[in-house]
C-alpha cells in the first residue's frame, strides 16, 4: 500500500488557514461563554438591614427597590436571596436586600 504525500506549495497560506482554524474556535468560544445578557444581574451585591418592630418584608422591599420595580417581585427576591421558606421576620432579624440600581 503506498502512502500518499502532500506538498504544501504556499508556506504562508498554509500557516494563515492553520492559524485562522485554531484563532477562530477559540475566540467564538470565549464571545459565547462571556455573554451576559441572559442575566439582569451581574453582581450580587447586598445591603443588611435590621428588622425593627412594625417592619413587614413588602415594607422593607418597598423602601429598598428601584423606581419602577414590582414590589412582588422584590420580596421574592429578597426571599430567595435569604433562603426564606416564607415571608415571616421578627424583630432583631438581619436581612440580606439585594441591590438594584436606580433606588429611590
């Protein structure tokens, strides 16, 4: 069985292709691992606060959301951000507000 030999005619064309096939599926890789516009949220920062007495959550997520932002949706948030299994908090309680930009 005889083997079949290439010869590259153009050296830097040959290189060119071989660095493009290399560059290229490196550089879609990190264009679509670095999206983030799937995410509202890119950095979860917080602010504590401490409970005091007559707080309720909804007050608590009312005082601390952006304008414009559904107060509903704020108070799950902060539930989810502090593993709350409901939205009960006594006064002493140190709770975690995500932050939101545009606040009021």
């Amino acid at each position: 069985m005889k083997i079949k030999r290439y010869r590259i005619v153009d050296m830097k064309r040959f290189i060119s292709f071989l660095a493009i096939m290399v560059i290229l599926p490196i550089l879609i890789f990190f264009l679509i691992s670095h999206n983030r516009a799937y995410s509202s949220v890119y950095e979860e920062g917080y602010v504590e606060v401490r409970v005091k007495r007559g707080d309720t959550l909804w007050k608590i997520a009312l005082d601390n959301m952006p304008l414009e932002y559904d107060v509903r949706k704020m108070v799950y948030e902060i539930m989810k951000f502090n593993d709350m299994d409901s939205a009960d908090i006594y006064p002493g309680d140190l709770i975690k507000i995500p932050i939101r930009y545009n606040c009021k």
